[in-house]
C-alpha cells in the first residue's frame, strides 16, 4: 500500500508533465504570439455555467 500512496502522485505527476509537453508541441507552438496576436475564432458559444452559491451561513440574530 504505500508503494502506491507514494509512486501514484508521481505517477501522475509524469502524466501532467507529458501532456503539457504534447499539447505545447502539436499545438500552442503553432499559435500565435504578442501584443497584436488576433484572439481565436471560435466555431460556436462555448457551453458553460455560471455557479453562484445563494445560502446564507451567517446565524441570525
């Protein structure tokens, strides 16, 4: 067991890593630059969703 506390994280870790290498290569490396750089053209709306936490914690008085 503490083999796997110890190597998954750095596991992982590694994956993130190489990742982040990949992107960067087959892609970001190819964007665009600088001040002047046009922002990207998207095809649609991005689909997101704005959470606003309503709850009131406070105690009343």
């Amino acid at each position: 067991m503490m083999r796997f506390v110890f190597f998954w994280p750095f596991f992982m870790s590694i994956m993130w890593i190489v990742g982040g290498v990949y992107f960067w290569v087959y892609r970001e490396r190819h964007w665009p630059w600088g001040e002047n750089a046009p922002a990207p053209q998207l095809k649609d709306n991005p689909s997101i969703s704005i959470i606003i936490p309503c709850f009131n914690e406070e105690k009343k008085r």
